[in-house]
C-alpha cells in the first residue's frame, strides 16, 4: 500500500464483491495503518456518493 502512497491516518474505500480480493484489500490496508471503508457493490452510484459523503 505505501506504493500507492497509503499509510498510518489515510482512509480508503473500494467497493469489490465478496471475495479473496476484498479480504486481501481490506489486510493490506489496515496493515498500512489506514482505515478502511468496504462499500457494498450492489449500491447505486448516488448511494455510494452518500456513503462517501457522509464518511467525509
């Protein structure tokens, strides 16, 4: 994640399906020292603009 310029404090969402990628995302963020925000991929686009408005 420090390649991607992810470290202690950040905050990451992504929204992927149930998955050995969504686990792996989700350990390899909070390893990091991120906080992570798992987004349902299910919701709409005004859903998820929501989400990540209200999470600021």
């Amino acid at each position: 994640m420090h390649s991607f310029g992810i470290g202690r404090g950040d905050r990451v969402a992504f929204v992927l399906p149930n998955g050995v990628e969504h686990i792996v995302s989700f350990l390899a963020v909070t390893a990091a020292g991120a906080t992570v925000a798992p987004l349902n991929p299910a919701f709409t686009k005004e859903e998820l603009r929501f989400c990540l408005e209200d999470a600021n």
